[in-house]
C-alpha cells in the first residue's frame, strides 16, 4: 500500500495570541487535533471539516471543529504545491458567535 505524503503544518504569528484566550487545558489537545486530521489529508471533506464560504475571516479556505461539543474552530489554508497546511485562527464558538483571541469573528 502506498504511504500518503504527508503536509508540513505552520502556524501564523497571531495564533500565540489565539491560544491565550483559550483555556490551557485544551491546548494539548488543540495541537493533537490540528496534526492528527490535517497532516495527511487537509482537504477531505469530513463531517467537521468544510471549505468556508468566501470571503472568510483570515484569508482562510477551510475550517475544522472538535472539542467539547465541538466548541473548538480551527481555520487554516492548503498551498498544494509546498504541501503546506497554514493555521490562520483558532478560535472558541460560544453559541452563535466565534471568539478569536477573545474577539467576536463573523464567520
């Protein structure tokens, strides 16, 4: 069987600040999450991971969700041709509203 060829993860400067408004507890997880689904195929289309609608916060394509109730968004872009997943925002939901680095995001 053929190995997948897997994807270098980056993140961008701002999602330090990202994490800080998120409960320490999850950050373990949150990194676990990010490179166990997009480090070998970031563009499946899951249940829990879509493409966004554009135009998305942070220039970003796609979005995945986990955590307690799915609380916990992830919006990240591919560059197919470096094989790239870039992590642009993590965030928190809290009912209808996104909180990225403890600000409101439309989404």
């Amino acid at each position: 069987m053929a190995r997948k060829q897997s994807y270098d993860i980056r993140y961008d400067d701002q999602t330090k600040k990202h994490l800080r408004a998120i409960e320490t507890k999850y950050h373990s997880r949150i990194r676990a999450e990010i490179e166990e689904q997009l480090q070998f195929e970031p563009t499946k289309v899951t249940r829990n991971r879509k493409p966004l609608r554009q135009p998305a916060p942070f220039e970003a394509t796609w979005g995945i969700r986990f955590g307690p109730e799915n609380c916990i968004r992830v919006l990240y872009g591919i560059d197919e041709e470096e094989r790239e997943v870039q992590i642009q925002a993590i965030g928190v939901k809290e009912g209808n509203r996104l909180l990225v680095g403890g600000e409101e995001v439309d989404l």
